[in-house]
C-alpha cells in the first residue's frame, strides 16, 4: 500500500505540470529505492523521438528527445508477465517543413513569406502495455498510450537582411486536450549495468487531433529509440 501511494504521488507531480526534467530526475532518485522490488521496477527512461503528423501536407518528420519515468508492475507472479506504464514528461510531437500561412500581419508576412514553419505539440502521454519477457533478455510489449495535451505552437523560420527571423503562433485552442492510440515495440534487457533496458517503440493515434477539422484527419505518429535506466536496483542486488 505504501509503495502505491509513492506511485500515485509521482504520477500526479507529473501530470500536474513539473516544469523541469531535473525535477523529475530528483524525485527519482528520492523514491527509487523504495519502489523497485521482486514484483515492480521502476526508472527513468529517455532517448530520441521521431513524430509525424498524418494528413497534415506538406509536412516532414520532426526529431527530438523524450524523457520520463517508467513502471513495470509483474502480473500474477509470473516473471515472464507485465504491465508496462509511466509518464512521457518531455513527450515533443510535431511536424517540420510545413508552409508559411498569413499571420495576421501583413508587414510581419512579408517578412517571413521565404521561410518555413515546425508545429510542436507537447503532451504528457501514458503509455499502458502488456510486456512479455522472453529468455536471454529479449522482450516485446504492446496496448494503449494516452496523452494529454501541455502546449501546441508554430515556430515560423526565415532569413532576414539583419539575421534569422523568428516567430511564434500559440495554437494550442485549434488542438483537442486527449490524444489515444496504440503503441507497441521491442526491446533487450542488457544482463550488465543492472538490468537498463533498449527499447524501440512505435505509436500511432487514432484520434483526429484537430478540433473542427474539414479536411483529412490528422494523426501523431512517433518512433521512440530509448534506453530506460532502473532506479535503486544496484543498491538492492549489493545487499542481497
């Protein structure tokens, strides 16, 4: 019960908007020790996103870096069994080389008509999946993952006489709060450095993100390439 409220305290601190990925990596390294045990692992996990943004032309794909913090939970004693979950804190969605559109401001448009424009939308995404381990360290997982929606806005590039031009469009109200879809991937427990983990993970929304959309339905897609680092197991294994 203890260690449920711990998770639960984690999880909400999350959710409820931590700035900083320092803040998270600190309430790590408090509660590691004390959630990871026989039956539940708990870490940080991190490492390069590729998104995409399906129906949105032209686009391109956009990389970044995502971080949080994962849970395995084991399922009915079976070691082979578990529920894979968490929080993507630092979960960066988007789009690049989209076309400049008119601001607003003709004397600002001008000035950015050459240039191009990367749409970033940020969530907080929670990914719930069945993980099955196999021997010699290889897994796979799959199910669900659900975001919600932080921020959402166009970074508009272009050369200028005086240096680069830069200009930011807050569209955040033309998104919907709660994006869903599947997720699912593979992945190798190394047997060395406590059991870190590298994974390759896919998602794909099935939900229109944009509210009123007239035209084709646009979708989140991401690849994740992370490596997930448990907390506190070294400190258990050199005291059994």
């Amino acid at each position: 019960m203890k260690c449920l409220r711990t998770t639960v305290f984690i999880c909400f601190i999350s959710l409820a908007g931590l700035p900083k990925a320092n803040g998270q990596i600190l309430i790590s390294l408090i509660f590691g020790d004390k959630l990871n045990s026989e039956k539940i692992e708990f870490g940080l996990e991190g490492g390069l996103v590729n998104s995409r943004i399906s129906g949105l032309e032209p686009s391109e794909g956009k990389l970044g870096f995502n971080l949080g913090f994962y849970f395995d939970f084991m399922l009915k004693g079976d070691d082979r069994w578990w529920l894979a979950t968490g929080v993507i804190v630092k979960s960066p969605m988007g789009a690049d080389g989209l076309d400049v559109y008119p601001t607003g401001d003709t004397d600002l448009d001008g000035l950015l008509q050459n240039g191009e424009v990367t749409r970033k939308i940020r969530y907080f995404n929670v990914p719930a999946m069945i993980k099955y381990r196999f021997p010699k360290g290889f897994f796979a997982m799959g199910g669900l993952q659900l975001g919600l929606l932080s921020k959402a806005f166009d970074e508009f590039s272009a050369d200028g006489a005086d240096g680069d031009l830069l200009y930011t469009n807050n569209i955040k109200e033309d998104y919907k709060t709660i994006d869903a879809g599947f997720s699912g991937g593979v992945g190798y427990r190394l047997r060395g450095g406590n059991g870190m983990n590298l994974e390759l993970k896919y998602y794909r929304g099935f939900v229109d993100i944009l509210k009123g959309n007239p035209g084709d339905p646009q979708y989140n897609s991401a690849l994740y390439v992370n490596v997930g680092i448990p907390i506190g197991v070294g400190k258990k294994n050199e005291a059994n």
